[in-house]
C-alpha cells in the first residue's frame, strides 16, 4: 500500500475513531464500541499501525467497563501487528 492510500484511509477511519475516544471518555462505551467495530470494518490487517490503534481504544474501552479478558484480547491484537 503506497503512503497516499494509507493516508487516505487514515482520513477514512479518523472520524470513527474520534468519535469512539470522545464516547469513552463520556462514559458511552456501547457506542464507542460500535464506533471502533466501524473503524475496523475499514481497515485490514495490512494497515497495522491504524489496525493496531483502533485495537488500543477497544482494550481501554473493555478496561474501563470491567471487562479484563476482552481489553486484555484487543491489546494483544494490538501489538500482534
């Protein structure tokens, strides 16, 4: 993938991902879950870095709702990339 394609597939997934940070941090995890799953239904695994941030905020998300298996399993995917 050449760097103009990764960027615009950043510009792609940003806004989701965006979106998911600020409903975590309003305490709307089920939203940010879904703003995260539709960030990752534009990204392939061939896009780590961005595949691998998405996966941190799902493993922040599933921490902060008491959820240790689940962010321990997205933060793994994380830094399997």
């Amino acid at each position: 993938m050449s760097s103009t394609q990764r960027s615009k597939k950043s510009l792609e997934v940003k806004p989701f991902y965006d979106a998911a940070a600020e409903a975590r941090n309003a305490g709307d995890f089920e939203t940010a879950k879904e703003f995260c799953a539709r960030a990752l239904e534009l990204l392939d695994e061939s896009e780590a870095k961005l595949f691998a941030i998405v996966h941190r905020e799902l493993g922040y998300i599933h921490a902060e709702c008491g959820d240790p298996a689940m962010a321990e399993k997205h933060y793994r995917q994380a830094i399997a990339v």
